[in-house]
C-alpha cells in the first residue's frame, strides 16, 4: 500500500548506492534479537539480505531466546555483572553464553576466532575489569561480529561511530559526522544499544536500544526506508489475547503509534520512533520468520485511502484513579484548577487526563503513582481550595480508540458509546484529543477486556475492520445516525 511513498523519496534521495549501473534506495535493516537467537535465524536473516539489493546496512541486537524459557544473553550479560559485583563466580553463566556463540559459528562454519575472543572477555569479566556498560555491549558485539562475517558485510563497531557526551547523552551531530567519515559507503554491518564517549568510554542507550541504534543510523544516512524485522508481522489492531480476531496494521502514522504506544501497545522502543519521524523516514515492522508478510509501515502520510479501516486499533490500560472536585460556580473562580494541579506537581504525580463540567472536574493519574500520597493529596486539596466535596473513584481502567480516519466523520463516537451501553458496561470518564485521532473512556477495571472487545467489534464484522467506503456507504444508505447501527 505505501510502496509509492517510498519509491518517490527513493527518487529524490541522493545517497543511493550504485550497483553497476542503477542507483539502489538505502534500506536500513535491523534485527532484534529474536531474530538473531540462533544459526537457524542467522540463516533466515541471510535470506532476507540476499532478496533485496537495498538491504546492505545492518544493525542487530545481542541474542535474544530461543525458546519459551529461554534467557536473552543481554539478561545474562547482566547476571554475570551482578555476580562479578558480588563476588560469586560466574563460570556456569560464561560457558552458557560461550557456547551459544559457538554453536553459531560452527554450524555455519564462521571462520572469526570466537572461542579465542570470549576466552578473553571472560577473564576480564571474572577479574573485574569492565564496567556494567562495556560487559554488557558484548553482547551485541560478538552477535554483530558473526553476523557480518556470515553476510559478508564490513564490521563497523558501534564504539567508533555512535558518539555519546559524558553524561550519557547522545550527541546526533557527531554521530552522524563519524558514520560519514568512518561507515563503509557500501554498506556494513553494525551492533546496537551501545555507543561510546570520545575518551572511549562505552555507554548504553535504553533497553530496546537496538532499535534506536537502527533510527539514528537512518538519520545519518538519509535512508529512505527503516525495517525493524522482529517476531511479529507488524502492529495489531488489538490486543490478541483480549481479541483473538484482531487484524494486522497496515498502515500508521508517527501520532497513531504514539497514542497506541502510550495506552499499552508495544512492538517498537518509543524512542526509536524520533530519529526516523524527524527525517520523514517511514518504519516498516516486518517478521523475520515470516518475511513475505507486508508488516505495518509506520509514516507522517496522513491521507485517507477508502480501503483504509475506520479505527486503526483499540488498546488500554488499568489501575487509574480519578479524583473528582466539585464546587459551585467554580467557572468564576479563576486559578482553582491550577492550584490542584499544583498540588499534584508536589508531589511528583503526572496527570493523564482532566476531564471537567461547569461546576466539577477530574484529575486522572495513574494508581501506581499515587499508592502511597493518594490522601494526603486529597487532604492538600481540601486545605488548599476548599472544595465542596471531593470523590476518588480507583480501579479505572482507560481504553484508546485510534486512528485518523475517525476525524470530522459523524457517526463513530455514537457507534462506540452505543456498542458499550448494549454490552452493560458503564462510561466513569470521556476524554478526547483535539485532533480527533482518539478518544479515550474510563471504565471499571473488570469491564476492561469485555469493553476493548466491543468496541472492536463495533467496527468489525469478525473478518476485517469497517473500512471507510463501508461507513460513508452505510450514512448515504440512511438519514439516521450510525450509532443506532452499533
């Protein structure tokens, strides 16, 4: 479906790579560490290179499990830190990560010294000469070492180009200055999650920093494509185990994904989404065990398409708490709703939403971060503005209904609400976006999974989601409003 975004700015890129004679589009390729567990996977990557002559930068994270069970080496590379720390031995831990590079190398007959590299690394490890970051990184080290020997790519060492300040901080202009100067114009192939200060200093970005590794290397390189490839085909609309029906993601763009990150959805660091969103570079999720799926395209696109749904997914979270304050003729009372807030900012406490009417309104946090201030907030509230009366209504659960096909069409709102008041369940909270491209209701904790399925199905006829033909076809069909249709 995005096929045409992505070859126009393949056109009007200049950084192409030449192959004889034609100009290629940079893709930059990036692998978790599901799809790097193993020789198997390294095989199934190896066939996804060779397929494409675009994919020729490659990051990878460190191995991740092999099976249900199964540890990441990253979580191990952790375990051997704290035994080093603590002064236990971590032999049994060092051979077990050993051997999983071994069995890679020798079933795919990889001629790099491995065995003799991580000899060495785990007697520095067991005499304590790493810090936490450097150990660590090793695991995206010696996965990325094999890799680029098995797919004949160049090595580029993440220390040497990805440039950190000292405080940990990742500074962009440098590292785009050093993957100019130092990167292979070819293509190569380099390791995630670390980077390094300019004394050498390893340091890490956040967990899922694979795929910030692989943002900022689109960044740098004007790329005009980034696949994260990963053990999933691409964002559902829902969330399987609540919706088993939920259908696969097309297409979305960088503010869907992030309200759908926010509420619960996970398949992308949502700091990887940065780098690529402020280049106007487009994320395709793909799976690496099954690449022939179309996977979701993540882009800043926001035209409308018929065959395109009407929602682009429902997710949500539980444990909120809203404090409701009520007081007459609060609308003359200028500052009232600032000095609440303020109370809350006191004490540490983001507010999600303020949902609010002519004499009342809601502060709406999230439970974990009130659990042990909740009534003493309440107590500040009562001294402070003197309120009529105050409620707290805990174990609310807020569900997201996304996409940016819902803006300006009449129609959708009465179709949700509709489709929870058949199934019994009670609306506590109504919040939505100025830009329509959400709206978000509060209901009980146990409403959550039944209130996510209806309003799903409200949109869906068990096979694919209403798509926007079928909803302006249905309003020209009928005078009367689509939520009697729910």
């Amino acid at each position: 479906m995005c096929a045409p975004m992505v070859s126009e700015r393949a056109a009007n890129s200049s950084r192409h790579i030449k192959k004889g004679n034609l100009n290629v589009m940079i893709k930059i390729t990036k692998f978790g560490g599901s799809s790097v567990a193993d020789a198997e996977h390294f095989k199934k990557i190896k066939a996804i290179i060779d397929a494409d002559p675009s994919r020729r930068f490659v990051v990878v994270s460190a191995c991740g499990r092999r099976f249900k069970g199964d540890t990441k080496v990253t979580d191990l590379l952790y375990l051997v830190n704290a035994h080093v720390k603590y002064h236990v031995s971590c032999d049994d831990l060092l051979k077990d990560i050993g051997q999983r590079y071994f069995d890679i190398a020798d079933q795919l007959g990889l001629s790099y010294p491995i065995r003799d590299e991580f000899a060495a690394f785990a007697d520095k490890c067991r005499k304590g000469e790493y810090t936490t970051e450097e150990l660590v990184s090793r695991g995206e080290y010696f996965t990325g070492r094999l890799m680029a020997e098995y797919l004949d790519l160049p090595f580029l060492d993440a220390k040497d180009v990805v440039a950190f300040h000292h405080d940990g901080s990742l500074s962009m202009k440098r590292t785009a200055e050093l993957v100019a100067e130092r990167g292979p114009k070819s293509g190569f192939l380099m390791p995630g999650f670390y980077g390094a200060t300019r004394e050498g200093q390893i340091k890490l970005l956040d967990r899922g920093g694979g795929d910030i590794s692989g943002s900022i290397l689109a960044k740098c390189l004007e790329a005009d494509l980034y696949e994260n490839w990963t053990d999933v085909s691409g964002f559902l609309s829902a969330d399987p185990r609540i919706v088993p029906s939920a259908q696969p993601i097309k297409r979305i763009t960088y503010q869907e994904l992030r309200e759908l990150s926010y509420m619960g959805a996970s398949v992308l660091h949502e700091e990887a989404v940065f780098p690529v969103m402020e280049a106007g570079i487009p994320i395709a999720v793909r799976n690496t065990n099954a690449p022939e799926d179309p996977g979701t395209v993540i882009s800043d696109r926001e035209d409308y398409l018929e065959d395109e749904p009407i929602i682009t997914g429902v997710t949500g979270k539980r444990n909120f708490v809203a404090v409701h304050v009520m007081k007459d003729h609060m609308s003359n009372e200028v500052g009232l709703i600032r000095r609440v807030l303020s109370i809350f900012e006191r004490y540490n406490v983001s507010v999600e939403h303020i949902p609010s009417g002519i004499d009342s309104f809601a502060v709406v946090v999230n439970g974990a971060d009130v659990k042990d201030s909740l009534w003493s907030i309440v107590a500040d509230i009562k001294s402070e503005v003197n309120p009529d009366n105050i409620k707290v209504v805990d174990n609310l659960a807020l569900i997201s209904t996304v996409g940016r096909n819902m803006s300006g069409r009449p129609g959708v709102s009465g179709c949700l609400f509709a489709a929870l008041g058949q199934d019994g369940i009670s609306i506590r909270m109504i919040a939505q976006g100025s830009d329509e491209i959400n709206i978000i209701v509060g209901v009980r904790d146990e409403d959550f999974e039944r209130a996510i399925r209806a309003i799903y199905n409200a949109f869906s006829d068990g096979d694919h989601i209403m798509e926007l033909s079928e909803l302006e076809s249905l309003q020209n069909a009928s005078s009367i409003d689509l939520s009697t249709k729910a």
